[in-house]
C-alpha cells in the first residue's frame, strides 16, 4: 500500500469480495485480526444477523477505540481485543471463540495510521519516528534508523522494501544521523535517490522496510496463518487481503502447501488472485495494490480417524469405513462443532 496516498475516511477494501470469499452466514462466527477502523467487521456483522459473532483483534489501542465506537452499535456480538494476532490461538483460547466459520486478515496499515496520528508511518506529515503498532513494544524506526549499522540498514531496506538503492540509501542515513522525524528521512531518502521520481515517492519502500521491521509483520503472518488453521471448523474459510508482494507470497506459498500436501487441510477457493475493480480503485485509490486469496478448511484422513475415534466409532474404522459417504458426512458433522 503507498504512503504517498491520504485520505480523510477509512474505506475498506473488497467488502464484498470479503464477505462472499468467507461465505459469511446468520449465525455464525467470524474472527478479524486486523480489525482497523472496523469496516470489514461492521459488513460481516451485518450479513451474519441474527445470530452471528465476530472477534476482532488489533495490536494498535487507537484503532480498538475507533472500532468499539463504530461496532457498539451491535452490542455482544462484537468482541475487540487489543492484541497481536501472532498470539492468535491463546486469544481465542482465552475468549473461547473455536471453532470459527471464517478468519480474515485485511493486512497493510490502516487509513487510522496513515492520516496524520503522530506515529511516523506516513511522510505526508512530519512526526517522531515511530511505526509501532502498539506502544508497548520496545524497538521504534527511530532506534533502528539511528542505531542499526549501515549494513543492517541496506539488508532491512532491500528485504523488507524490495528496494534497489538500499545500500546507496542506507549509506546516506548513517551520514544524516540522528535522524528524528519522518520528514528528516524522508528527505535523506530522497537525496540517496538523486531526486528521482517515479509513480510513487522514493522514501515509500524504505517506510514501508522499517514499519515491516519494526512490527515483526512477515513472521507473525506467518505464525498466524498456522494457528488460523486449527481454529477453523469444517468447511471455514481463511480470507487474507495483501498490499505488497513479501505479504502475497507469503499468503501464497502457504495456501498452496496446505493445499497440495498429501494431507491437505486446505482447499483454495479462488485459484486466481482477487483484485479492486476499476470502479473501486477510482473511489479508493489505496485499494490499488491490494490482493485477495481464500481457502476453505478440509478435513484430512488423520483428522477424519482422530475425531471418528472420539466420537466412538472404532469398528467403522478399523474396517476402512471412514470411507463410506454416510460416515463421512456423519465425521464432518462433528469435526464441525468440535
């Protein structure tokens, strides 16, 4: 997602990709662990009505308190924490919310933190370097701006920003020194860059390099996406929206491998990227880049004997007839409510 872009309202993205990708029904229970503004979550509200649950989790305490103003509308049903969501399954653990009928991961900042809220994740506006989605955790942009060697500097912003003039920019921030604000390094950047200017700001891969780095983004999409799995209940769908391709392959190389193993937990349900359309991206341009992938939760023979097992059905396994479509239906009816 581009930093250069302000906008005065959060849009969500793919609402109503979202809510047909994780098949959203009255009743049932629904988890978003980027909860934001809370667009994407007041839309699963309304579909799931009557009846349906929605736990939303966000490391960021600003965006918890925007989201409860939106969602108290809905009253019990909607349940906000403010907690990362690598810490998924002990969340849903805690709060009790398993097995769910869908999870989505809207990933990217939100126009909350990009307008202007005194945290740095934007140089449209001249702020402390921040970037931390919560402010309990320890290590800000600045620290690693200011502290970090020219070398780590270069690996952050070539790994993290895909940036091809990391070393050339890295070497010009350790020149700058100390570098404060965001518009001091922007501006560092850009001098790196010799002035150049193409469809977005030159600074735009080295912010979004460290807010990656500061917030732990890519192992904990990781992590989460693991725990996502477990926490589904048959035929669930898991829903991640990306903003740039770290984020996409990411998403993508799991779908696949849990997908395609021999003990497939995972059907995908789009095989093709999903993308804004030109009408959407004209009304909210930060949906440009955004892509969206879905899956939805099967159940694998180990899963089938395990929950066979617990339910006492002993003798129709041991004779292979976990095969048979009557037992089948009768396994996936209680791996459901598991």
């Amino acid at each position: 997602m581009s930093l250069m872009i302000a906008a005065p309202t959060h849009i969500p993205v793919l609402v109503k990709e979202t809510i047909e990708a994780l098949a959203v029904q009255p009743g049932g229970r629904y988890i978003d662990c980027t909860l934001g503004a809370g667009g994407h979550a007041a839309a699963i509200l309304d579909k799931s009505s009557p009846g349906g649950q929605l736990l939303g989790i966000d490391a960021d305490p600003e965006a918890i308190k925007v989201a409860k103003s939106r969602l108290e509308v809905y009253g019990d049903s909607a349940l906000l924490v403010n907690e990362n969501f690598a810490d998924l399954e002990a969340v849903c653990i805690k709060y009790d919310f398993f097995p769910v009928h869908g999870i989505l991961f809207d990933l990217g900042l939100s126009s909350l933190q990009l307008n202007g809220n005194g945290r740095g994740f934007s140089f449209q506006h001249d702020a402390p370097l921040d970037m931390r989605f919560s402010p309990s955790q320890e290590v800000t942009a600045a620290d690693i701006v200011n502290t970090y060697s020219e070398s780590e500097l270069a690996h952050i912003i070539k790994t993290y920003g895909e940036e091809g003039r990391s070393r050339r920019i890295a070497r010009r921030i350790v020149q700058q020194r100390p570098i404060e604000t965001t518009l001091q390094l922007a501006r560092t950047v850009q001098q790196a860059s010799r002035g150049r200017r193409g469809k977005i700001h030159p600074a735009t891969k080295t912010f979004q390099a460290l807010r990656i780095a500061v917030n732990h983004e890519l192992e904990y999409l990781e992590v989460a996406l693991k725990q996502a799995i477990d926490l589904l209940g048959f035929e669930g769908r898991l829903v991640v929206i990306s903003y740039h391709s770290l984020e996409d392959r990411i998403v993508k190389q799991f779908m696949r491998q849990e997908s395609s193993a021999d003990e497939a937990r995972l059907r995908l349900i789009n095989k093709r990227v999903i993308k804004p359309s030109e009408v959407e991206v004209q009304l909210n341009p930060r949906s440009r880049s955004a892509k969206l992938r879905a899956a939805e939760r099967i159940t694998n023979q180990r899963e089938q004997y395990m929950v066979a097992k617990e339910y006492s059905f002993p003798g129709e396994i041991e004779a292979g007839g976990w095969r048979r479509p009557g037992l089948l239906k009768k396994l996936q009816r209680a791996y459901a409510v598991l």
